[in-house]
C-alpha cells in the first residue's frame, strides 16, 4: 500500500515531553483541580514570558514574546492554510492526574507536559510558568503542593534534568527533543493486527456545534488527524502530504469490538460545573497500519475539546485476538 505522507508527517514535527514532580504539603480535595488551571496557566506563562500585553498578541514583542507566540493563535497568511486548519491549536498538551482518593500532604505525584514544534525553543519558559501555576493554585486555596523537579523524557522514559526543586537554574542537562518518526520507529506497531484502545479522560468530539454521545472509529481518528496536521501546519516545518479523503474513508473499516466507551461526567469541575465526554476501553481492528503514526501522536497530545490542558487523553496498546 502506498504510504507517500508517512516521509512528510514525520519530518514535519517534533515535540518534547516533560515530566513535573510535585509533592503535596496539605490534603487534596479536589481531583480534577489540575483540570481548571487554564486560565491560572496562560496567566503564569505571561509572567514568566515578561509580556508587557494585556492579552496575547498585544505585547511590544509580537511572537518575539513566547506569550504571544504560544496563546495568541494568531491565524497563517495562507488563506489556503487557514480552509484547512482554521485557528490553530495550542502548542502543547498535558496529561494531568485525577487526584482520588483524597491523596495526603507528603504524596508525590507527576504530570507531563507535551511541548510541540517551534514551541519547545521556549522550554525554559514553560517549566518557570509551571512553577507560578503552583503558587497560583496555592493562593486561590486550590492546591498546597511544591514543584520538586522537571525532567525532559526520552522514547522509553529515560530522563534529563531540566530543573530541580531550587529552579536555580534551568537547563541542567539539554532537554530530549523526539520526533513522530522516531516515536513511531521505537512503538514497532506496524502490522499489528487489533488495538486495545483506553480514553483516560474525557473526550468530547464536536460535530456540528453539539458532542458525540457514541464512539465511532471515524469520527475519532478523524479528530486526530487534524490536530495533529494543524499543529504540524502553524509549529512544524509545513503541511503534511496526505489525501485525507482517502484516509477518512478508509476509517470507516476500522471494526470497534467489545467497547465500554459511553459518554461520562466530572462533577464539580470548572467552578462546580461539569467535564462531560467519552470515556472506556475498545479494541480496533482493521486497516490500522494507515493510522498508527496518529494514534501514536495522539497518546501524548490528547484529542477533541480542551486537549491541550488533559483532556481526550487516551493510550493505545497491541491486543491479542
């Protein structure tokens, strides 16, 4: 089968994942406070960027500011770029814990922070903001926990210091830059027949202005595929040489077999409201070959509403018939 936008896909985006440590100094109450940060985070990478705009893209600097750079969104010049890809995503993606249980003070825990593109030049930047994030969330009542250390992770976890628990200085050891085709080289998931498929955390697809309620593979991969051909698009090195038509059609093979997937809700997130979306297990199987370099992007840039700060986060892994 030929396969041409494989070459394109994997120059065309690299990424860096950090890994931050934290321990809590006081009981956790809320599990899903990691999930109510964005606006405590965008407001901590401004400080951290020294922007001197109100909002992103008003600063003196323009995308010399990272700020602006990362939050602004601002649209391509290429009205053609623009059809495809509308407003850009933003250049990076969590994976936040839920904090069950309630964890006790004196609990060490983690999260990643997947940085995308010409993002990642801003490194330094964005392990200061998580630092601010955590005294933010301190002084709102929200969360009493200290950033301990950032590493930078490898293809099979291996790790760099970037900062310890001092942030004395950032940059301890240089961080690992990855790429799609390495990620994809080190996965071997090539002819694998069936995938066992786990949505982590709430993941809503809109289509046409409302939510799916039910799991299909299409619309799902469909998803993936223009998050991550967006962010290749505004962060990496060009577009991506694919006939999506034909990839889009080609979904539809893909057969779902024992699914627990069903639409489910967080309550008591985002100021006493509700996250709602998909969530469960399935196993796929199929024409799959096609679509595992996105699978494999997808496990650490989440997909569909609120990707970027942890939601849609699913993993994927070979299942046995």
């Amino acid at each position: 089968m030929i396969r041409p936008f494989f070459v394109e896909f994997t120059v065309s985006l690299m990424f860096m994942v950090l890994k931050a440590s934290f321990r809590l100094t006081a009981d956790a109450y809320d599990p899903f406070v990691f999930f109510r940060c964005r606006d405590r985070f965008r407001e901590a990478f401004r400080q951290a960027s020294g922007c001197t705009g109100g909002a992103p893209g008003c600063c003196v600097r323009g995308d010399e500011c990272p700020s602006c750079f990362v939050f602004s969104q601002s649209l391509s010049p290429d009205p053609e770029a623009v059809k495809r890809h509308q407003k850009p995503p933003l250049p990076f993606a969590f994976a936040f814990p839920v904090l069950s249980s309630p964890p006790k003070a004196g609990t060490r825990l983690a999260f990643r922070l997947t940085i995308v593109g010409r993002a990642t030049r801003h490194v330094g930047v964005f392990v200061e903001s998580l630092r601010l994030l955590f005294g933010a969330l301190e002084r709102g009542g929200s969360l009493s926990a200290v950033l301990e250390r950032v590493e930078s992770l490898g293809y099979h976890d291996e790790k760099a210091l970037v900062s310890d628990g001092m942030f004395t200085s950032v940059g301890a050891d240089i961080p690992i830059l990855l790429s799609a085709d390495g990620l994809r080289d080190v996965r071997l998931l090539d002819g694998v027949a069936a995938f066992k498929l786990d949505i982590v955390t709430p993941l809503a697809i809109i289509q046409e202005g409302k939510a799916l309620r039910r799991f299909g593979f299409s619309p799902f991969i469909r998803s993936i595929i223009r998050r991550v051909s967006s962010l290749a698009s505004y962060y990496g090195d060009g577009e991506l040489s694919a006939d999506y038509k034909w990839l889009a059609s080609l979904s539809e093979e893909v057969v779902v077999s024992n699914s627990s997937i069903q639409w489910m809700e967080w309550r008591r997130a985002y100021g006493g409201g509700r996250i709602g979306g998909l969530m469960g297990e399935a196993v796929l199987a199929g024409a799959l070959d096609e679509f595992v370099p996105f699978l494999l992007m997808g496990e650490v840039l989440n997909g569909g509403k609120g990707a970027s700060f942890g939601l849609g986060h699913f993993t994927i892994a070979p299942h046995l018939l």
